[in-house]
C-alpha cells in the first residue's frame, strides 16, 4: 500500500459560535492528485487555510508524513514541504514575474536572510528560476511586473511561486477560477505537468477540470466530507448527487 | 538562456565601475568650485542627510514600512559618537575619528535590533504607531537621562581628536567634508547592495504581499527586524557623522521633527527608486539653508511642494525623471521637451503669482514693522498699497489659465511620443 503524505484527524473549525468544519478526516496518498469539491460555502478554502497554517485548527490534529503540523505558523509548514495558491491571485506586483519565482527559491536553496550574497551572481538560484519560467511558458514575460500580467497569466505565475520551491505536497485553491475554456485547458495541461511526482490537493469548482485531473475525490458539504472515491464511483454516488452534483452528470 | 551571458555580465561591472568612479571623482573635486565655508558647510549637511534618507527609504521604499520615529537611530548614533568622541579624547578608548561613525552605526543597529523585533510584527497602522510612540518615548526620556543626552544644552566635543587614521586634522571644514564624503560613498554602495541581496529581496516582498512571503518559507517579522536594524545601523552612522560635524547633539535631535524631515524628504526624492532619497536630501536641504535666508514662508512652500507630491507625483521626482526614460531611449523625447517649455512660461507667472501674494501675507502678519516698504527681487513696494496686490492676483489667475491650456500640449506630445515609440518597436 501506497504511503499517506497528508492526514487530516478529525478536524473542527469553528469562528465564534459557527462551526465551519465539523470533524473532517482525511488521508492524502503519497503521489496522488486528490480534489475537493462542494458547495459554496462548503468549507474548502477554510480546510486549506487550516493545513497551511494560516488560521488555527480549534480541533484536530494534521499530519505531514507522520510529523504533526497542527497550528505550526505558515513559513514552517511551508518549510517542511508544503506549498499553496489561493484563489485571489495572491503575488508580488510591483515585482518581475522573474523576482516572483526567485523569491520561491531563496527558502529551500537555504539563503535564509542572508544580506551577503548578490542575488543576481549566484548562478543556480538565477537558472533554476529561469528554467522554472520555462516550465510555466512565462520566459517570454520575464522582465515584466507581475501585476501588470494578463489574469490567466497571473494565475499560471501563482502556480509558478507554488511550485518553485520544490514542495512535495501542493495545495492548489480554485486555480482555474475565472478563466475562458482556452486557458481552463491550458491551466490543467500545466498543472499536469508540474506536479508529476508530486502530491496534489486541489479545490475546484469546474466539474470537467476535477474529473479530468483527480485520481480520487473529496466531497465537502456543510464542513464534513460526505464521500471520498474514485471519480467514477463519486459521479455514481446518490448522496453526492443529492447534495452537490444534481442530475445532468448522474449518467451512470 | 538561462546563464547570463559573459559579456553581459562584463558590461555590468563596467557599468558598475563608471557609476562609482565617476560618483567618487565627483565628490573628490565638487570642493573645488564651491571652496567657501558655507558651502562646504552645505555639502557636508547634505551629504549627512543622503545617508539618512537612504536609510530612511529602507524601510518606506523596501520594506513598506512607515516610520514616524527614524530619528530615533539618527540622534541615538548621535549621542553614542558624541561620548565615544569624548572618551577618545579623554585616552580612555582608542578609536581614530574616521571610525567613529561606525560607532554611531552599531548604536544605531542595536536600538534597531530591540525596537525592530518590538514594532515590526506588523506593518501599515500598528508599526507607524508604534514607531511614533518610540520616537516620543526616546524624546520624552532624553530630558529625564541628563548623563546621557546632556539635558537641555546636549553634549559637545571636540571633533580634533588625538588618533586619525589619516594626516587630517579635522579642523577645518573641507577636512570633515571628505569624511563625509568618504561615509556617503561607502553607505550608499552598500546600501544599493544590500538590496540585491535574498533579504533585501525579502524586504520587497514583504512590503508588497505580506500575506504571501510566509508561504515561499519566510518570517515576515524576521525579515522586517533585519531590514529596520540594517537601517537603523546606517541612521547612526549618518547621526555619527552629525556628530562630529557640529561638535554638538542635542535632545531635538531624536525628536518627531528630524523623523518628519525624512520621511518627507525621501517621499519628495521618490521612494520608488534607489536614488530617488539622494535627489530629495539635496534639494531639501538645499531649501533649507538657501531659501530660509531668503524668506521666512520657506517651511509653508516646503509643505506645499510635499502636498503637490503626494497629489501629482506619488512617486516623487525620481519617478518624474525615470517616466522619460524609454522616450528618452526611444529618441523621441524632443516633441516632450517643446512642450515642457512652452509649459514652462505659465507655470513661472503662476508661481510668481502665488510667491507674490503668500509674501505680502507673511509681511502683513510676521514683521514687526509691517508698515515698512518690502522686497521681492530687489523691488521695493508697500503690502499695503493695492498695486502689488492686483499684480499678483493677475498673474495668478493668468498663469493658471494658460498652465491649464499648456497642460493639453503636455498631453498631446505625450501622445505623439507614445505613438512614435509603438511604430518604432514595431519597425524594428
């Protein structure tokens, strides 16, 4: 049996008297492209602003390949191998696309703070940036501030900052969110491609993306997961029909 | 592709070199031309006030951070030089003068070590508060540590120390301008360095998307403890170097008007580029000494010209300089220039204008003898008579007008120029 990356125990949330996730369990295979998908207001974005650090579990203990990570601050959990896009395009605008991938470098190639390297003479930091550009078809914009990038190609420079640092597990939230079909296609065909070999866990809300992408499914209602299955078997499933996916895919 | 090629980086480091060989031959002869006290006085202030600023735009420029209280480091590496100077001279520490600085640097650092790690968790209202509440705590308590600050007189010394490293003496003016000068080029290149350095990188990510640095692995509050004590530790040198060029400190210096001084004179250079506080301390300071001879109103065009800034060109005259840049390389900048100058003309009469009426005001309200005749430009008329009065509502409402109109040519050259520069990328 295949190795678990990313386990989530019993998981709460709540903020004040609202519970936002009532006990969610969750195990994440080693090299497994997992989607979360449910309603508005389901809880998804919630559920990764918890894995990542950014609000505190109320309840519940994550793991990440055994060591526990509940309530670690965001910048150790990303340390430890961990990385996320949010769905408001969330970069550095008054930076180059090519700064923002390289800010992604600095942690893991272990320059920490330093003030005594020039960044621009270290040779290694400079071409794993520019490969990484080339990875995410952006050398053409290199020199160009992010915040001046068309919205898909923000959204493909998110991915890019995600990705940079060589995380294991990646933590993608809506990626296609707010593109025409053209790019939808072209954002799955690239995340495809960077996250071989990788963990994936993605938020979706377009269908086609999450079935064309996912090896297994989570569906989150109300701040509980209700089923986790194969695609097929979750396009099947009468409570998921029920609850989220209604009719027009129930062709089973 | 992905390795900068050789030749380009070879051209880098000529450039490097002309920039830096030229800045140090510049400062090396400006003496020669401007010899007078006064305007040695004047470099040397200036040149105090570069360093300060730049350390200044550490923190607005890079690192986001506005700062009511960097004074605090400036007048605190004051204070430290200025009792390290007197243990010198007392054979107590040996320390020759030109290191001295260096000293007022280290104080600075430390100060900005523990109030860094105090203020910096967040930026935008709570460090801005909380930098004016330090600026206030250190100069509330400069009056209640007399041994330290020297209560209400400060501390002197005497700059003519026993040990130098060089044949100076410091007794004269031009000697203590190179020092200066020596400090201005060392803080400034490793200053420019530091921001091509991971932290100085950090610094602008920090400053802007907060909410994203911790998830490409990095402490914000770490990296702005770092950014704000390296700037507090070129504050001091620059407070240092103030030290030693007016043989005097006191409380005033730590106090909210210095740190609204920089703020303001970095925001007017233009925080958006690493020159842009250069371009401010000069003119500031500039107006300081010059126009405060001339008339008592200058604070009051001070403040209009920081307002104008912030309304017009929030990114301050480095920016109203870089915008021509690709004009410039695109040759197409000559249309542009026409139409500054016509623009020029108005802009003159409505100054004029304007200067006219606020000094008949402040003659009216300030002297002490307002029933005396005035001068503007060796003129000589009485505030009370409507002749001036008339002259300078005329030619503000004329020179509005026709600056209104100009602004249209402005536009329409800027037009022009970014067509031509489409053809011409498009051309090529």
């Amino acid at each position: 049996m295949t190795q678990v990356v990313l386990e989530l125990i019993d998981i709460h949330k709540s903020f004040g008297s609202s519970k936002i996730i009532n006990g969610v369990d969750l195990a994440i295979q080693d090299g497994e492209r997992h989607a979360i998908i449910g309603p508005n207001g389901a809880g998804k974005s919630t559920l990764f602003n918890l894995i990542s650090g950014l609000y505190e579990v109320s309840k519940g203990n994550i793991k990440l390949r055994g060591h526990s990570i509940t309530n670690l601050a965001p910048h150790q959990i990303n340390r430890l191998g961990l990385s996320r896009s949010f769905q408001v395009t969330n970069i550095f605008p008054k930076m180059s696309v090519f700064e923002n991938i390289r800010c992604a470098l600095l942690w893991p190639l272990k320059y920490k703070y330093s003030f005594w390297h020039h960044c621009s003479y270290r040779q290694e930091l400079n071409q794993k940036a520019d490969e990484l550009l080339e990875k995410i078809n952006m050398a053409d914009r290199r020199d160009i501030a992010a915040g001046e990038l068309a919205y898909a190609e923000q959204r493909a420079l998110e991915i890019g900052v995600t990705i940079a640092g060589g995380a294991e597990v990646i933590l993608l939230d809506e990626p296609t969110a707010g593109m025409s079909h053209s790019e939808t296609d072209r954002a799955v065909e690239l995340i495809r491609s960077v996250t071989e070999d990788k963990t994936l866990v993605v938020v979706e809300h377009d269908m086609g993306v999450v079935f064309n992408l996912a090896d297994r499914i989570s569906v989150l209602v109300y701040g509980e997961i209700i089923a986790t299955d194969t695609p097929d078997n979750i396009r099947c499933n009468a409570d998921v029909q029920e609850a989220y996916l209604g009719e027009e895919v129930a062709s089973c | 592709m992905s390795n900068i090629p050789k030749k380009h980086v070879t051209n880098k480091w000529w450039a490097a070199l002309a920039v830096w060989g030229s800045a140090i031959l510049f400062l090396a002869l400006l003496p020669i031309p401007f010899r007078s006290g006064f305007m040695l006085s004047m470099l040397s202030e200036i040149g105090i006030m570069i360093i300060f600023a730049l350390s200044y735009n550490m923190l607005l420029g890079q690192g986001g951070l506005l700062s009511f209280g960097h004074a605090v480091y400036f007048g605190l590496g004051g204070f430290i030089t200025m009792h390290a100077l007197n243990f010198v001279n007392d054979g107590v520490l040996p320390l020759p003068l030109e290191a001295l600085p260096l000293v007022g640097g280290l104080g600075g650092l430390f100060f900005g070590i523990v109030f860094g790690y105090v203020s910096t968790r967040r930026a935008g209202t709570p460090f801005a508060l909380i930098s004016l509440g330090i600026g206030e705590l250190i100069a509330s308590s400069s009056l209640m540590l007399p041994s330290f600050f020297g209560g209400e007189e400060g501390i002197s010394g005497d700059r003519m120390a026993e040990i130098t490293l060089t044949p100076f003496g410091f007794g004269q003016q031009i000697e203590v301008y190179y020092l200066i000068a020596f400090w201005v080029l060392v803080s400034t290149g490793l200053m420019y360095l530091l921001t091509q350095t991971p932290l100085g990188r950090m610094a602008n990510a920090v400053r802007d998307n907060p909410e994203r640095t911790p998830f490409v692995g990095y402490n914000t509050h770490i990296v702005r403890t770092i950014q704000f004590s390296l700037a507090a530790f070129f504050a001091g040198i620059a407070g240092g170097l103030f030290a030693i060029n007016y043989e005097i400190v006191t409380a005033e210096v730590v106090g909210a008007i210095p740190s609204a001084n920089v703020l303001m004179m970095t925001y007017i250079g233009g925080t958006g580029f690493f020159f842009g506080p250069i371009l401010g301390a000069i003119l500031i300071t500039l107006m300081e000494l010059m126009l405060s001879n001339i008339t008592h109103a200058w604070v009051l065009y001070y403040g209009l010209m920081f307002i104008a800034m912030i309304l017009w060109a929030p990114g301050g005259l480095a920016s109203l300089i870089m915008m021509h840049k690709p004009l410039w390389q695109g040759r197409v900048i000559g249309g542009v220039l026409k139409a500054y100058a016509i623009m020029a003309a108005p802009v003159v009469i409505l100054f004029l204008g304007c200067m006219i009426l606020i000094e008949i005001n402040y003659h009216l309200s300030l002297s002490i003898k307002p029933e005396d005749p005035m001068h503007i430009f060796g003129i000589e008329f009485y505030a009370q008579s409507i002749w001036p009065w008339l002259v300078s509502i005329v030619l503000s409402i004329g020179g509005l007008i026709f600056f209104l109109k100009s602004r249209k040519i402005v536009s329409r050259a800027w037009k022009t120029a970014g067509n031509q520069l489409k053809q011409k990328d498009s051309g090529s």
